[in-house]
C-alpha cells in the first residue's frame, strides 16, 4: 500500500498566451484514492491529459512503477495501464452498450466475450448493466457506467476519473463511491478530478490543490475543512450570496398541466409539468441531465410552443405566444449552452445584446436597428456585471466560459423581467463568478421578479432556492421548502438510485 | 508540418485581402494552363484581364461589362441573403428565365400598344415570375422537409423545357416566317430596355443593380432583417432563441432571390437579348453563386466581383476569337476562382504555423 505508482516531477506545459502547468510535481501511491482540486482553467485538464498522453508537456518527466513514462498518445498511456473516464462521454448513441465497449478498446475480442465479460465485470463492481441495451436509451449514470467498465476491462493500475459525479444523483454517487473504494482497497490507485469539496472530503486519501496551474498545496481532505480547500483553490475568501427574508408575492408564472412531446429523439417528453412561482421566489429545480430540463426550458422560453393555457405569465395564458411575444410580456430565459444558443459565437457582444434585449430595450425603431443604443446597452451589461472583455466590439467566442456566462445571464437581468428561467446558471464557470451570478439572482427576485433555477448541482441549489422541486423524465415532483432538506430527502424526489446494487465488496 | 490555429476572431486584414490573393492565384495558376495549351501565359492573361478595359478596342468592350456585369450583381445580390441564412438557392437560373418569360409574356401580350406602364408592368411582372418559382422549393422544403437544393437545381432544367415551348409555341412571333423564338422587344418601344445614355451600356437592369446592391447594404448593416439573416446563418438555435421563426425565414430568402433573378431575366430578355429565344439563359444563374462568394456575400464585395466576373467573360471572349482558346479553359478559369477563394479563406480563419512537432 505505500509503494509510490507514479511521480510527476516538475511537469510545465505552456500554450500561446497562458502556462497550464507551471513545475507541477507530486506523486501517487497504489492504492491510493488521490483528489485533484482547482477551479476551471487552474490546469487539471492539461495535467491529466498529459498522464493520458493526449498531451505533450515541454519539460518535467514522469515515473510510473519506477520506469520513466512518457506516452507519445493515449493507446501508449493504456498499455501501460492508464485508464481515464472523461466528463463527456465519447459514445455512439445508436450502438449496444457492448458494441460501444468493443470500439473503444485496442485489442477488441469479439462482441459476444465482451458481453460475458461486461457482465462479470459489472456484477463485480456493482454497476449493473446489460451490454445488450442501446446507449441512447441509457440514463447518464448509466453512460458512465459504460466508460467505467471500458476502463475496468482493460485491468488498469492507474483510473482517472474527470468530474465523474456532474451527471449523478446523490445516490449514484453513493454507488460509485463504494465501486471505487473497492477498486482503491484491490491496489488499483484513482486519480479524483473535482471542485466539490465534500465528495472528496468523503472519498480522497489525498489533495492536490492547483491554482493558476501551480500546486499551491497539499492536505488531507479528511482533516481540512472544506472551506479552507476552497480557499485555497480560489485563492481569496469567499462570500456567500446574501438572502434577505421575502414576503409571499403574487403568483408570476403558472404552469398548469404542461405536456409536450419530445421535439427530438432520444429527447424527453415533459409529462403534466404543474407548478406556481410567486413574485419574490426562487424555485430551485434539480435533476440529472437529459430529464427534460432542455424541453422544459424550451417550453418556457417560447422556442417550442405548446398549448396556450399550459404556460401563464401573470395571469395570461401566454403557452403558443412567440419568443418575443413572451420578452416583452416580460418572461425571460437564459439557456445552458452559452455559445451557439443564448449567444452567437461569431458576433460581438453588441449583436449578442441585441439578440435578446431588442424589443425590452427598444433597441430597433421601424425595423431599423440602433447600433449606438445597443453598443450602450452592451457596455451597461460589461460593467454590471464585471464582464473581461477589452469591449463590445469583440466575439463572444473570444470570451472564457465564465465570462460569457456573466454576459449572458447579466443581459437577461438588467432587461428587468418579472420572470427569468436560468438552466444551469454557473456550469463550468469558477467560483468567484458563481457567487456573483448567484448573487445577481437573489438580488433580481429581492427585486420581485420571480426566478426559476435549473440546475445538476444541488448544492447551488440548495444555496438560491426557497423551494426545491425535481425533475425526473419529465416529470416535476411537487415543491417543497428548501430549508431542512437533505441529501436524502432530495435524492429520493430524484428519483433515488434505479436499479442499483451496492458493489459486492467480499470477493 | 502545416498547423493552424483558430484565431479568436476572424481576420479583418484577410477578409479583404483573401479575394486579391485568389485573383492573383487564379491568374498563376490559369497562366501555367494556358502555357500547357501553348500559349503566351502573359499575353492571355493580359487578353482576359487588361484588353477589355484598356486596349484600343475598349470602347467596344466597355457597355459590354455593364451588360454582363449588371444581371451577375443582381442575381449574386439577392442568393447572398439565403446563402448566409445558410438557404441554398441554386437554381437562379431557373428563376431568371421565369423572369423573362413572365415579362416578355406581359410586354408582349399589350403589343402593339404603346404605353408608359407596359414597362413597369413588366418589370413586376419580371420579379412576380422570378419569386414564384423561387417559392416553390420554399414551400416545399418548409411544408416536407424537401432539400431546396436539389429541387431548386431541378426547376432549372424545368423552365429550360417550359422556354423552349414558350419559344416555340404561345410566345413565338406571328410575323417571324416559323422561326423559333419571340418578337424583338428591343424594337417595341414601350416594352423595350434601351441604353440610358448611348453607348455606355447603361441600361434599366444596371439602374436596378445598382440600387439593389444599396438596400442590400443598408438591410445587413442597419435593419433587424439583416440582422436576422446573419444570425439564422451562423447560430440557427440562438436565431431561434432570438425569435427567428426559421420557416419564414426560408420563405422571405427563396422569394427575394427568386424576385431578383426574375429582375435580371425580364432586363435581359427586353434590352439586350430583345427576345424570348430556345437558347436565351447563358448561365448568369450558375455564374451568379460564384459572384456571391467571391464578393463574400457582401454586397460592395458582390459589386466588385460582378465586375471581375465580367471581365473574365469578355476578355475570355477576346481571348477566345484572337487567341483561339478553347472555351472551356474559361470557363476552368472561373471555377479556379472559386476554388482559390474557398482555399484562401482558411486564413481568415485561421493562422497558419510551420512547425517540425507532431501536433499536440
């Protein structure tokens, strides 16, 4: 148990304009559950993807086993027994989950082993699944189920696992936390990439805290608070959003029996989505991706229309009204893909204002556009909301992530809607503008707007909402208060964890 | 080995130097086919390029880049707005013979009255024609889901069939002795497309170009259309978002384009073709797409390369008659055009980077 597996020492690998890693070195044990900590762009991408061999760095080595370890590509670092599980699963939705697994390995048995050894595999490490099933009909923990027994397959000594609970419900995590101890307890060390603090607080041996592509430090997760990681990963002290208690309002947005078919395959059908949100509220809504949260939020925003009764704004049945209709009766949404759908990536921050904020900020007389006032109104937002840009003139594809999320939600904000739907608000953005985007929604509904948000992470959630309700194949479960909620509680209106067996740990 | 890196926003510097490079390309490489052929490579690419401008015999060729410039930008104008509404209109050609049909079919129809609305009659009749049949793979894609490209490439080949039956049956002149083909326009004066000023080749269509490529400008700069149009082309899910109902959108782009191709064909069959004629469509329509990326889809941009088009039409001609080459290398010659233009365009996208590492 206290052999070293592999060292990194003083591993840099620099692109144009930024250093990812900056003289990285630290080292694993077998057996060792080992937690990588950062926030986005802190360089724990680029570091594992150096392990992984997907990426070259320019000084440093590595020692795996006592060998030096250099992979010039991936299929070298699994050969040596490296295996990484990424957050965004590389799998063929029209294919068996056996024919997925097949694809993915270097030395492929034929389809019917794979199957026997799928699931000898799966039984073993607790994670059922039957390699028979096509993987668009899979939940996402099942998806990763599938990543991780491609993994398991191929023995490894070394499993990486990037921000694998993103995508679970409490439960699930629960289930791949004992897969993984078990794993850890076989010899099998796991590299942890996350930013939740209390997964690795409950899992890790070990933390690697990176910032700005540095090590700033070391601990042990079980003994420092989690409080204290976080500020060591962010690098100053963190606020926390700011509520103030609000009176009941009136009721701004109704949803009564909404029903709408699946606009897409492997898309998800909302099922008799009923609920009220008052003037002053924050309606927190959780649920594993792929549950309904994009068709929901479609309903809302008036891209897919439904029946004009099922939605109402104040009072008016506003269900089969247009999207800007729906703007300037003052319902406004913000979806979770930044580029390409609540932004254009191509165009300026000043064409990406008007594109939402033309008819609330009348930025178009008689159909003619007024650039000066929308080039105004893009500086306001900047401003606001603490946007780095060097102005409205650049791409919105030249923004980082948070950034861009900044802009798109403060654009949303300061149109005043008396509605705004937000789905996964702070998705990939760090901490620093998490808390203000946070914050600017807390303030919005003390404002008395009412404010719905869709989220995976429970934690924001339980953070902003004053009721929480989830969403599980299109179905909404009734709201209840926030306050007093726990883990449990919110994991069984999940939907708890289907069909799932706690992993046999006696072999 | 070559790598390229995407540049955070496009290059201003190669948006408009890209367009020069591929001329300067096309002319390169078109210099070593023509030497291939056995030709002086100088001598015939200053015959394409440089004679119809500046030789003795300019004065000739001079109208005649209007005449043939002024139905390219027309067209090229009216495809830029779907191409970049990412809608594939490809069968202007179809459209502008529609154009002609419908006008001449007006024009000839009130002969021989003579009239000042007989012209403006046609010209409406001209784009009504145009945008109707530009309409039909519209509907159709909107209604089931039909890809516009192939059925408006189709259509083409319809209206060819449909001109020559107009040629030779309900359109043909009465006094023509049985010849195929309509009565001479041109010399009908109420109905007739003239040149504005003797000589210069300026004549209605040139007008409407003009003016065309104007409010084409103005629309993608200063109107919510334009907007709208942009936003549909490079983010259709947040031109959605933002309210673009994508079925109208088809509708408007297919109908404008029909409208404009019909515009250039009505000029055409009154000024200087002067009659509804079995072979009247000399691929204006096709040429049209290239005017349109080779101008960027923009409509200055679109100005410009109409006037180069035309330049390599006429000069092509002068080369042919003096040089004796061979058509097609013309026609190889604009097609290089093209080819370079898309090549080229890499760099405004991109930066290129030589290096001797295998890409990380």
């Amino acid at each position: 148990m206290s052999e070293t597996l592999l060292t990194l020492d003083g591993l840099t690998k620099a692109y144009p304009g930024v250093v990812a890693n900056k003289d990285v070195s630290f080292s694993i044990e077998r057996g060792e559950i080992h937690a990588l900590l950062g926030e986005n762009g802190a360089g724990k991408s680029t570091l594992v993807k150096s392990i992984y061999g997907l990426v070259k760095p320019d000084s440093g080595t590595m020692t795996l086993n006592g060998v030096p370890f250099a992979p010039g590509e991936p299929g070298d670092a699994r050969k040596a027994g490296v295996a990484m599980v990424f957050q965004h699963f590389s799998l063929f939705d029209a294919m068996s989950v056996a024919e997925n697994i097949v694809l993915g390995m270097d030395n492929p048995p034929s389809p019917r082993a794979i199957a026997g050894e799928v699931r000898r595999v799966s039984h073993l490490y607790g994670l059922p699944l039957d390699p028979d099933r096509i993987v668009g009909d899979l939940s996402a923990g099942e998806r990763q189920r599938v990543e991780i027994i491609r993994c398991l397959l191929q023995d490894p000594k070394l499993l990486i696992m990037d921000e694998p609970t993103s995508v679970l419900t409490p439960q699930e995590v629960d289930i791949l936390f004992l897969t993984l101890r078990k794993l850890a307890a076989e010899g099998t060390s796991i590299l942890y990439i996350s930013h939740k603090l209390g997964e690795i607080a409950a899992l890790c041996d070990n933390a690697t805290v990176l910032r700005l592509g540095q090590v700033v430090a070391t601990c042990d997760p079980r003994q420092t608070a989690p409080r204290e990681m976080a500020e060591l990963m962010v690098g100053t002290v963190l606020q926390s959003p700011v509520r103030t208690a609000r009176p009941e309002g009136p009721i701004r947005l109704a949803l009564k029996g909404l029903s709408a078919p699946a606009p897409q395959r492997f898309g998800t059908a909302l099922k008799d989505v009923t609920i009220t949100v008052r003037a002053g509220e924050v309606l927190g809504i959780g649920g594993v991706a792929g549950n309904g949260q994009d068709e929901l939020i479609a309903a809302l925003s008036g891209e897919m229309p439904v029946a004009s009764a099922m939605v109402e704004l104040d009072g008016t049945p506003i269900g089969a009204d247009a999207v800007n209709a729906r703007r300037a009766a003052g319902l406004l949404c913000a979806p979770e893909e930044r580029l390409g759908h609540a932004a254009a990536p191509d165009m300026t921050l000043t064409e990406n204002a008007l594109l939402t904020g033309v008819r609330r900020k009348h930025l178009e007389q008689r159909g003619f556009l007024r650039w000066p006032a929308a080039t105004a109104f893009a500086k306001e937002i900047i401003e606001a909301f603490d946007v780095r840009t060097p102005g409205p003139g650049n791409t919105a594809r030249s923004l980082s992530g948070g950034n861009l999320q900044k802009f798109v939600i403060g654009r949303e904000i300061m149109q005043n809607p008396s509605v705004l739907v937000v789905n996964q608000p702070t998705w990939g953005v760090d901490a620093s503008a998490a808390a203000a985007i946070r914050q600017a929604l807390l303030t919005l509904a003390d404002e008395g707007a009412a404010v719905i948000v869709i989220s995976q992470d429970l934690d924001e959630l339980m953070e902003v909402s004053d009721r929480f309700c989830a969403l599980t194949d299109g179905r909404l479960s009734p709201a209840r208060p926030a306050r007093g909620l726990s883990v449990e509680d919110i994991g069984m209106m999940l939907g708890g964890a289907h069909d799932l067996e706690v992993a046999h740990v006696a072999t | 080995m070559i790598v390229l890196d995407k540049r955070p926003q496009p290059s201003r510097m190669w948006s408009y130097a890209a367009p020069v490079l591929a001329v300067v390309l096309t002319m390169v490489v078109g210099g070593i086919l023509f030497a291939a052929l056995g030709k002086n490579p100088v001598e015939v690419i200053r015959t394409i390029f440089l004679d119809p401008l500046f030789s003795k015999n300019a004065w000739f060729y001079r109208p005649q880049l209007l005449i043939k410039g002024a139905p390219l930008v027309l067209i090229a104008v009216g495809l830029s707005f779907g191409f970049r509404a990412g809608i594939w209109n490809i069968g202007a050609e179809g459209q502008y013979i529609m154009g002609a049909l419908c006008g001449a079919a007006v024009g000839l129809a009130f002969y021989p009255m003579e009239s000042w609305l007989i012209f403006p009659l046609m010209i409406m009749a001209g784009a009504i024609g145009g945008a109707l049949w530009g309409l039909i793979p519209g509907l159709l894609k909107v209604r089931f889901g039909t890809n516009e490209i192939l059925v408006s490439l189709m259509l083409v080949y319809v209206a060819e069939s449909l001109l020559a039956a107009m040629a030779l049956g309900p359109l043909k002149n009465p006094e023509g002795m049985g010849f195929p083909g309509s009565r001479n326009l041109s010399q009908y004066p109420s109905a007739a497309n003239l040149e504005l000023i003797s000589g210069s080749g300026m004549h209605w269509g040139v007008v409407a170009a003009l003016i065309a490529v104007i409010f084409a400008y103005v629309l993608l700069a200063r109107h919510m259309f334009g907007f709208q149009v942009r936003l549909a082309g490079q983010a259709p899910r947040a031109a959605r978002f933002a309210g673009v109902n994508p079925a109208r959108m088809i509708l408007i782009c297919m109908g404008l384009s029909g409208a404009l191709a019909g515009l250039a064909g009505m000029f055409e069959v009154s000024g200087p073709a002067g009659q509804v004629t079995i072979d009247f469509n000399v691929g204006y329509g096709f040429t049209a797409i290239i005017v349109a990326f080779l101008g960027r889809l923009h409509p200055v941009g679109i100005l410009l390369a109409g006037a180069v088009m035309a330049l390599t039409y006429i000069g092509g001609g002068i080369a042919q008659s003096n040089l004796g080459l061979p058509a097609a290398a013309i026609s190889l010659l604009q097609g290089m055009l093209l080819f370079f233009l898309l090549a080229v365009d890499v760099l405004t996208n991109y930066r290129v980077r030589f290096s001797n590492r295998v890409a990380a």
